[in-house]
C-alpha cells in the first residue's frame, strides 16, 4: 500500500468557487483585442528608438506576432540593419504583467547566451495609460513544428535532438535551494532571488478573480502539493455544459494521481530544485532550415522545480516515436557532461509517469487527455469503462493497480458544478 501523501495546502470552500463568474473565452478575446487596438506604433517606435541612440526604424507589419499572452512587435533599424523585437504583455490576460517581465529578464539572464541579449523599460507607449515592455534582439530563424520534424532525414532530427539535450543539460546544471520563479534581488538585478510561482494555471485562476498564489517551497513534497492543489482546484470551478460521465472521469484521475503523487518523491535524495521553461512548445523553439536551434523564446513561465519535475517538452513524452529518438540523442551524449549524466538517468521510460503527471500538472487543462491516453494503461488492468462505471456507482471503490497496489477512493461529494448555456 502506498504511504499516504503528506496533507494538502487547506481546499477552498467551493460555496466561494461558486460566487467566481470566470470570463468566457469570447469576453476574453474581446479584452485582448481591445488592449491591441489601443496601442500606438508611433509610440513604440519613438520608444525603440530611444533606447538605440535614436536611430530610425520602422514596424514590419508582416513579421507582428499575436501570442497568448504577448504581442511583438519587430522593428527594423535600416541605417544598422538590424531588428530589434518590442513585447508588449497582453495585461487583460495576466494577473500581474510586471512580475512576469521581471522574472523573464531575471531568468534569461541566468540562461545566457539564450535566446540573446535584452533590454527592458517601462514607459508611456499606448495613447491612454502607461505600460510594461521588452524589447529584445531578433531570434533569426522560424518556429518549430512537428512537420519540420518529423518530415526532415532521420540524421537531422538526431542532430535537432542533441542540440536540445545540450539546452536542457545547461539548465539541469542551474540549481537552486527553493522553488518559485526568479525574480530580481533587492541588491542587484544581477543576482537572482526566488519568489512565489508564476505559473499559466494560476494565472487563469487569478484573473479569473480567484485570490490564490504558490509560495516559495524549501521542499519538493511542498512544491508538489502545492501544484496539486492548483489542479484540483482548477477542476473545482465552474464548467460550461459537462456530462455526468466528463466529471466522474476528471475526478477519478484526480484521486489516481493523488494517489501517486507520494512516488514523485521517492528518489529526490539531493533536496535540489532547477530551472525549468514549463512551457516548451513547439513555437518557443526557434530553428533554422536544417533545423538547428536558434534560441528557445518566451520564458515568462519558468520557475524553480524538484528535479524529479524537471522533464523534456510535453510533445517529445506523449509521441513514441518522438521519445524513442529524444533517447537515443540523449543516450549518444550521456558522458558528456554531469548534466546529460542525470538526465539519462531520470529520462528513462521506466520513470514516464512521473514525466506525464508533471505534465498535467503543468497544463491543468490536458488532464483527461494525459491521463487516460498515457497514465492509465500502465496503472490499470481493466477496462476503463467498467472501473469508472463502478466509481460512479460506489463512488468509494477500490481498483487495484498493475503491480498489485490498491487505488482507494478519496473523492469527497460533488466537487465540480456544471452550467449549462
């Protein structure tokens, strides 16, 4: 039987989850729009300028980039040649815009030499209020797809993998006492301080109007717990038209994890935790045509983790194929380095549930999808059907996990609310 999981952060009172009117993604889309339309160019290049000895540049509208969270705006400097990117953070989207771009500048600084050299500002740019800014050399080159990929000759790939491994070793070296996203000391920019977690899903639950945030941690147990409790309470909030079974399925991986959370921490015998992007999709990587890497980009969701939640990139762990040649560059580069060693040895696919549940637990919203796809065929002998029928039934079951463990119920009543529309 596994050892209990050390008591979570206190849940919310869900009568209060209840008062939370969340903004659609329509209403969403329509702030963001709005905040874009208020922008003044003019004043973006005035202010790029400044910062360039008032050289002359202008916007090239072809290469704009509307993002998630940012829009980027390229300038061209034609009398040097050279283009320069102004970000400018989509604060409707975002809790706290100039955290995020503090903790960006405080971490690419540490990553050094990616994605290249910045500058940074806060100034008057839009025609209404004031703003928070980067403003960035160019990385050259295109974004990743997994068409580049998995269209180009298998020794490329192999070339494209090893490249990344020797990006995730850099950081993998890069350790620090606590957990949290860093963020510039008192002292001096330079020198880097450990402050409470920026991460995407608590972002959502803050704008949302949600008054949560993740401390600092000394320990991965509380690291671990903590973004357990910002899934769980994730999967508290309303949902729009959800069917009885959607829910018994999201609760019944929920106590599953929770359930395996204990062995995240089985082998974390260093006490260490690491830099992490967190969000290493395929557009944050940026190639040239033979697929070299050029810089990894949008580092606003990096933090300190346990090394056990140190993983590669959610698309490399739930392909296959993509994982089996991440492997093989990984293991052609393991004695390379002290680094690539401990990569070698946590990367192995004897460990791949950890690897997903750290992924779910960085993209709350991918929770059905990971677990039932990649977690629950190597948990359970059944069939998914007849367990999660049992579940809804007794809703205090008992299933019993390949290896001979005992997954018990703990799921309280009614968590989750449905609205329909």
């Amino acid at each position: 039987m596994w050892n209990a999981l050390p008591s979570l952060s206190p849940r919310p009172d869900p009568s209060h989850l209840r008062r939370l009117k969340p903004l659609t993604s329509e209403q969403y889309e329509e702030r963001r729009n709005k905040f874009i339309r208020a922008i003044d160019e003019n004043a973006i290049c005035t202010l790029a300028s400044a910062h360039n000895k008032n050289l002359p540049c202008r916007i090239a509208e072809s290469r704009t980039a509307n993002g998630s969270f940012n829009i980027c705006f390229f300038l061209h400097f034609h009398t040097v040649d050279k283009t320069w990117v102004v970000r400018v953070p989509l604060e409707p989207v975002l809790h706290n815009a100039w955290d995020k771009v503090q903790s960006e500048v405080c971490t690419m600084r540490q990553i050094s030499p990616f994605p290249g050299s910045m500058r940074t500002a806060a100034t008057d740019f839009s025609a209404t209020s004031r703003r928070n800014i980067m403003i960035m050399d160019c990385v050259e080159g295109g974004s990743l797809t997994d068409k580049k990929i998995l269209e180009s000759p298998q020794e490329r790939r192999l070339q494209f993998y090893t490249e990344l491994v020797d990006i995730l070793a850099q950081l993998r070296t890069l350790e620090f006492p606590v957990g949290g996203s860093l963020m510039p000391h008192w002292s001096a920019w330079s020198k880097p301080a450990v402050s409470e977690v920026l991460s995407i899903p608590l972002n959502q639950f803050q704008t949302d109007g949600y008054p949560t945030s993740v401390k600092s941690t000394k320990s991965a147990v509380e690291f671990i717990n903590e973004q357990y409790r910002i899934l769980w309470e994730t999967y508290l909030l309303p949902a729009s038209d959800m069917s009885r079974k959607g829910l018994e399925k999201e609760l019944f991986a929920l106590d599953a994890i929770k359930k395996w959370l204990p062995k995240l921490d089985d082998n974390n015998t260093r006490r260490q935790f690491v830099l992490a992007h967190t969000d290493l999709r395929y557009s944050n990587i940026m190639v040239d045509d033979l697929l070299h890497i050029q810089g990894i980009i949008d580092w606003e969701w990096a933090c300190t983790v346990p090394t056990q939640m140190f993983i590669p990139p959610a698309w490399i762990i739930t392909s296959d194929v993509m994982f089996s040649e991440f492997r093989c560059a990984l293991t052609s580069r393991r004695d390379s380095s002290a680094g690539r060693s401990l990569l070698m040895h946590q990367w192995t696919q004897d460990n791949e549930i950890n690897l997903h549940i750290t992924n779910i637990l960085r993209q709350s919203s991918q929770l059905t999808s990971i677990f039932y796809r990649h977690i629950y065929p190597k948990l359970f002998t059944e069939s998914r059907d007849v367990i999660l029928s049992e579940y809804s039934t007794t809703r205090s079951g008992r299933w019993k996990w390949k290896g001979g463990c005992v997954l018990q119920s703990v799921t309280p009543n009614t968590s989750r609310i449905t609205i329909s529309t």
